[in-house]
C-alpha cells in the first residue's frame, strides 16, 4: 500500500511540474514574435495578405485569450478597395478543460467595428474566391473522417458592424449596418438567446428571440422563436427545422403585419403600392422536394384568401399548385393603388384598336401550376361587382388551360373556358363563352350609366386564333358570335345618350312615349380567317325596328354594314331611312344612305339577309296580318331567313361601332386570360357589356 501511495503522489508531483513548467513556457510566449509567421502561413493557405497592425496578446489560464488590434485581410487584386475586411479589435476567449473531450467552447467572441466587402466582378467571379491552398494531406490508413468537434459560444458581441455587398456588374451595393448583436447560451445544450439592432439600406431593424441549442443546430430539430421589425412591419417566425445544416424540413408559423404595404418599398428597393394595412399568417412545411404553404390567412386593401399552396422544385422547372379562396377579392382599389387600368386595347395614337404588343407568353413557360380560386365576390378594376366566382386553371409546359371559369354577372351566369399553348411559335387560342340571362340594364346601371333599356340576354361565343399579340390573333380568327335577347323595356331618355352619331337616325324612329316594349334583338357574326360576315343584326321594339348587316375585317379593322329602318309610327315613317356604319373600328363613320343604295349592293354581295332587304314585308305583312301587335316575330324571321343553324358564338360591340368591337371584346377577354384569371373574366364579360351599351347609342 506504501508503495501505491508513493507512486500517486509521484504522478501527481509530476503533473504539478509539468503544468507549472507548461504554464511558465507559455507565460512567456510573445505573439508578436510569430507575427510574421502567421501572415506567412495565411498568405501561403489562401493566397491573400494578413494585416496585423495593432498589438497581440495572449493571456494564459485555465480560459486563455487572445486578442488582435487592427486587423485587415486583403481583397481581391480587381477588388474596389484595398481591404476585403478589416477589425479594429478582435477578441476571443477558450474554455481549455472541454478540449479533452473533443468539445470546442468559446466563452466570448467579440468584434468591434468589424467592416467586410463582399463584391463580384463585372465577369461574377466573386472576392471570395481565394488562391489554392497546399493539396490535402493524405487519409490516415484504415481511413476514416476525423472526429468532429463540437463547437459552442456561450457570447458573440458585434458592436458597429458592416457588411456590404456590391454586385460589380450593375454597381449596386446592399448594406447591413449593426449598431449591436448580442447572442448568448450557456452551453452545449442550452437555447441561443439573440439581440441585434441595425439598419439594412439605411432602414432600421430589430430582430430578438430564441434559437435552439448548439446541439440541436448540428443534430435538429432545431427550434425558432423569433420576432423581427422593420419598414413598419411586425415579422414572426416560430417553430422547428429537422436538418437545419442541411436546410431541410422546416415547419414553422410565418406571421406579418403592418399599417402601410408602400412602406416596404424601401425594404424591397423598389415602389409598392399603397394599399394599407395588411395582415398574413401561414405554416410552412416540407414534404419531399415541394415547400408547402398552408393554412393561409391574408387581407389586404379590403380583399381577403385563404387556403394552401405549395411549390415542387425536384423538376426542370418549378411547380405550383393551390387551392385558395376568398370571401371578396377587390381588384379595383387593388388597380387603383397599382396604377393599373390602362385602355387594354390600341389606345394613344395608334390607328388599331387590337394591339400589336406581344401577349406575356414567356411567364407561361416559366413554371407549371395547377391553381383553383373561388371568391364569393370579385370586384373589377372598373369597379363592376362578380359573384360566385370559380376558376380551375392548369399550366403545363406553356400549355394554358382554364376549364372551368364560372361567375355571375348581373343575374347572369357566366360559364367559359380557355386554352392557349404558349409553346408554339404561334400560340393557337380556343374560347367559349356562354351568359345565360345577363340583365343588362342592371349592368349599365353598375357601369355608372343612366339605363335607357331594362331586360335579360343572353351571349355565346365561340373564338379560335393563333398568334402572339392580340392583332395577330384577331387577323386569323374564326367562330361564331352571338347576341339575343326576348324581352325589355326602352326608353325615350336614350336619346339624350344618341344625340350624337346614330341619334340623327335612330332619333325619329322612338316614338312619342316615354317607354316602348323592347320585343327582341338577336345579333350574330360568323367569323372565317379575320372576316366577321353577320348572319343576324335585329333590334325591334314596338315603336320601332332597325336590321342590317355586312362585314367587319378584323385584319384592317374596316366596317362596311349597313342598316334599314322602319316604324310603326305613320306620322314619322317618312324621317325612318337606312343608314351606313363604315370607316375603322377605331373610328367608326355613320350616315344616312335615304336610298338605300348600299342595302342593294350589299344584298348583290350576299353579305346582308333578307330581313334588311324587306322589313317592310316583316313588319307591313307577316306581323300585322299575324296579329302579333309587339312584332317579336322579327328576330324569328331573321333567323328563318339566315342559313341553317349552327352553332352560335356571341359578341357584338354594337350597330354604332359595327359587330367590329365585338371581336375585339372577345379578343381582348381571351388575351387578358394570360395577363390574369380574373383579369380574363372580366374582359371577357366587359367586351360584351360595352357592345351592349355601344348598341344602344353609348
């Protein structure tokens, strides 16, 4: 036992002397003295120079020190400054006892106004690629990777950083300035707490909050609790990331909201509308490749969805899918705060009313999606009020399709869908539209007219093109079109809308009484390579009846219709007189033709039906000797007098502009289909809205 006993005390007397001799040797170890061999080994490992300007000092114990004063790293030779980073104090501090166990704990780490560049070349090579270091030295034999240690650091101090980065082929620069950032834990195993304050582009920030531990950052899952403001905005994140080295399986809780979107323009670096408060939660999770957002609760500037998206990116190219939905969607403050709204169409000094701009078809291409919205209500950018609105839309490779979109307008329901394959060279486009029951004079009542009419029509239409613009599309289109109705009231205030134009015409023909039964008005087009021929224009009321017909080309934009008028007012029968609408669509010229001489050269060419050519017979004969004081039997006859059925498509901008502005309403809702789902809804209902009111003299 003797013996044990001297032996411990010997190995322990040992172990003092080594430590006591240790800690001497390293007590008078000067740091200065290697400074130039650390530079060397520096500059021989990456190429660039180490800068140690300020003192050194190491301090020695059982938690050693060091510290550096005026540190700089050298930027690349191209670089805009000498410096890629620079440090005027550097400080960190080791626990020496966890380094038996494989375990790296730094009690501190603290940088004082620690200034770093981060740039790319005009080429994108980046000041962050270094020079080749020496090759790796050869794997052990049994091989094998290195134990790896585990790193933790109880304290890391910022004070006055900055970081910057400058992108060297546009020159612009981003900065991020800390005026503090304080992160603490206690160990290994415990929560990183953090603080920090700044600005990013000069806008101040403040993030604060929990991280998991070191542990868990390495192991996961790691946990999230953080708040964050900045522009106005309140940002939470909170919950956990299974493989957060590897940045795999999130699943957390995003929340933000502020009092003013515009306010995060400058976050953004560019202009965003001013559309108010808003307010946005979502999860998000992984699954597989695809990042999914669900639970989604959102409302901005009066407009509200909700519901779950998510989006693959293990393809070619990403994949969005979602099923969202939406008590009032209000496009028109969202329009109005956007500076959208915009004539759509030719406007400016250009002489077409189809534009030649090409069709956004490259967004087409972009992605796949397969995306579901329903709204309750939808307001358009002109303000007009959809319900029940319901889209399935579905994207694949170019390839649009849109089967079903589903709305009521005005007690009219709509039902449509649309295709067009941006992959072509020359997209080819199919539309169907169909409105059954549309009150019109309940529409023109929400479009801010004074309604001169009241009923319900209805409006088919059936559209195919191909091309990349909306002109080319109109210049080969082909389908049919057509407007109906059964049934309305007209009024004498009408005139005060037609004093101009047609009111020279149409004026005499209304009447005395301050309403008159509107018996029907059924208009129709076949359209063959651009050339819209009408097939049926009747509008007749029980003071009056106006027919005509010609064609529209699409490719000029030329009208050439005519028109032949009757009543059954004697005393006025004199002033009812045929008339011509010619000229551009986009200007369109009306004049009385008292001979009727168009009429005939139109019935020589076949491009107007019978009904043009004797309304007389319509009105004097078949409706007077049927009894049929209201004259419905105009329309009828007209369709009996047109080629056999077939099926009907619909649009008309009017007898004023010609059957012309109904194409184009058509076209103009098919190319709005690219621009937007809902936008397409719209203009396609707009287009046949505004051949309505056109017709009736707006």
């Amino acid at each position: 036992m003797k013996a044990v006993k001297w032996v411990l005390i010997g190995v322990l007397g040992l172990a003092v002397v080594v430590l006591v001799g240790g800690y001497a040797l390293l007590a008078t170890f000067d740091v200065n003295a290697y400074r130039d061999d650390i530079q060397a080994e520096v500059k021989k490992a990456t190429g660039r120079d180490l800068r140690l300007s300020g003192p050194a000092d190491l301090r020695i114990s059982l938690t050693p020190a060091i510290t550096l004063e005026d540190v700089g790293f050298s930027n690349a030779d191209w670089g805009s400054r000498a410096d890629l980073a620079t440090i005027k104090r550097f400080e960190v501090e080791l626990a020496l006892m966890p380094l038996l166990t494989g375990s790296v704990q730094v009690n501190r780490l603290i940088l004082i106004e620690p200034d770093i560049l981060v740039e790319t070349n005009a080429e994108g090579q980046s000041n962050l690629s270094f020079g080749a270091a020496d090759a790796p030295s050869e794997p052990a034999e049994g091989g094998g990777e290195a134990p790896a240690f585990d790193i933790a650091v109880d304290q890391i101090a910022i004070e006055k950083g900055r970081l910057t980065y400058r992108d060297g082929a546009s020159g612009q620069e981003t900065v991020v300035a800390l005026d503090s950032l304080e992160a603490q834990a206690a160990g290994l195993a415990d929560p990183i707490r953090l603080a920090l304050a700044g600005s990013y582009n000069e806008i101040a920030f403040e993030v604060d909050g929990a991280l998991g531990s070191y542990r868990q950052l390495n192991e996961g899952p790691f946990p999230v609790d953080i708040a964050a403001k900045a522009a106005g905005a309140t940002v939470t994140v909170k919950g956990a990331i299974a493989a957060p080295m590897a940045g795999q399986g999130p699943d957390l809780t995003i929340t933000a909201t502020g009092e003013q979107l515009a306010d995060l323009g400058a976050l953004a670096g560019t202009e965003v509308p001013a559309l108010g408060a808003y307010d946005l939660s979502a999860q998000v999770s992984q699954e597989g490749a695809a990042y999914k957002l669900s639970q989604i609760v959102a409302s901005l500037a009066g407009s509200d969805i909700a519901g779950e998206a998510s989006l693959d990116i293990s393809g070619a190219k990403p994949a969005l899918s979602a099923a969202l939905k939406s008590e009032t969607l209000d496009l028109a403050k969202l329009a109005a705060a956007g500076g959208g709204g915009g004539d759509g169409g030719g406007g400016g000094d250009s002489r077409y009313v189809f534009t030649e701009d090409p069709l956004p078809l490259d967004g087409l291409k972009a992605v796949n999606a397969d995306v579901k919205l329903q709204a309750g209500k939808l307001l358009l950018p002109n303000g007009l009020p959809v319900s029940d609105l319901l889209i399935d839309l579905k994207l694949a490779d170019g390839n649009l399709r849109i089967d079903p979109l589903g709305a009521v307008l005005s007690g009219g329901r709509i039902g449509a869908t649309l295709s067009l394959d941006g992959a072509k060279q020359a997209p080819p486009l199919a539309m169907a539209l169909k409105i059954d029951k549309l009150d019109y004079g309940k529409l023109l009542q929400q479009l801010g007219q004074d309604p001169a009419v009241s009923g319900t029509m209805d409006v088919a239409l059936d559209l195919r093109g191909a091309g990349g613009s909306m002109r080319a599309i109109a210049s080969g289109l082909n389908g049919k079109a057509e407007i109906s109705s059964d049934g309305g009231v007209i009024s004498n205030r009408l005139l005060k809308i037609v004093a101009v134009g047609l009111g020279d015409v149409l004026g005499p023909l209304m009447g005395n009484e301050k309403d008159a039964r509107l018996n029907c008005m059924l208009i129709g087009f076949d359209i063959e390579n651009g050339l819209a021929t009408s097939k049926a224009m009747v509008v007749d009321s029980e003071a009056f009846t106006v027919a005509g017909g010609g064609t529209v080309d699409l490719e000029a934009e030329q009208l050439n219709l005519s028109f032949d008028t009757e009543t059954r007012e004697t005393s006025i029968a004199s002033l009812a007189v045929p008339f011509n609408v010619t000229g551009s669509m986009k200007s369109p010229s009306v004049a009385p033709d008292p001979l009727g001489t168009a009429l005939g050269v139109a019935k020589t060419a076949g491009m107007v039906i019978n009904p043009v050519a004797g309304l007389g017979v319509l009105i004097g004969e078949r409706l007077s000797d049927s009894g049929d004081e209201g004259g419905a039997g105009a329309c009828a006859a007209a369709l009996a007098e047109a080629p056999a059925k077939q099926d009907r498509g619909s649009v008309v901008e009017g007898a004023a502009e010609g059957a012309a502005g109904a194409v184009e309403g058509a076209a103009e809702g098919a190319a709005g289909a690219v621009e937007g789902v809902a936008k397409d809804a719209g203009d396609a209902v707009e287009g046949a809205v505004e051949g309505i009111k056109s017709l009736f003299g707006d």
